[in-house]
C-alpha cells in the first residue's frame, strides 16, 4: 500500500509540472500580425492594417485559450492524484 501512495504522489507531482509547463506556454504567446507571421509587406491601408492586428488577436486568444484548457485538463489530474494520495495514506496507517 505504501508504494501505491508513494506512486501516486509522483504521479501528482509530474502531473502538476506537465501542468505548469502548459500554463506557462500560455501565458507566452504573443500577438503577431498576420504580415510578419506571413512574410509579407506591411498594408499601407490603415484599415487592411487594423484587420491584420484584429485577426492576428483572434489567433492569439485561440491559441493562449487551447494551452490553458490543457494546463487545466492536467491540473485536475493532478489534484486527483494528489487526493487519492492523501486519502489512501490516511487509511493505510
């Protein structure tokens, strides 16, 4: 039973890193308009111009909001684990 907790507990612990690593990803993601990301001129229309930043914005919400659902996905995992740690050491002894 000891090593079941024990196994657990690192399963918490690198379940909660994996989970950082994305929240951390996340929070890194930066905007970039679609002319750099492309290779291309910059629009001379002002309006062509504010729709780049506008689309570029979009992706950059999308992108940051699929690594935080991942982040959070693994954190619940982690917290499962963790508890099923503490509860199994709590009846074990």
């Amino acid at each position: 039973m000891r090593y079941l907790v024990v196994s657990l507990a690192m399963a918490a612990f690198a379940s909660g890193v994996i989970a950082a690593r994305y929240w951390y990803k996340a929070s890194k993601v930066h905007v970039i308009p679609m002319w750099e990301e492309y290779e291309q001129m910059k629009p001379v229309d002002p309006s062509q111009s504010a729709a780049h930043w506008i689309v570029a914005t979009v992706e950059t919400i999308r992108k940051a909001g699929a690594l935080n659902v991942r982040a959070a996905t693994w954190t619940a995992i982690s917290i499962t684990f963790g508890a099923l740690s503490s509860v199994l050491s709590t009846f074990s002894n």
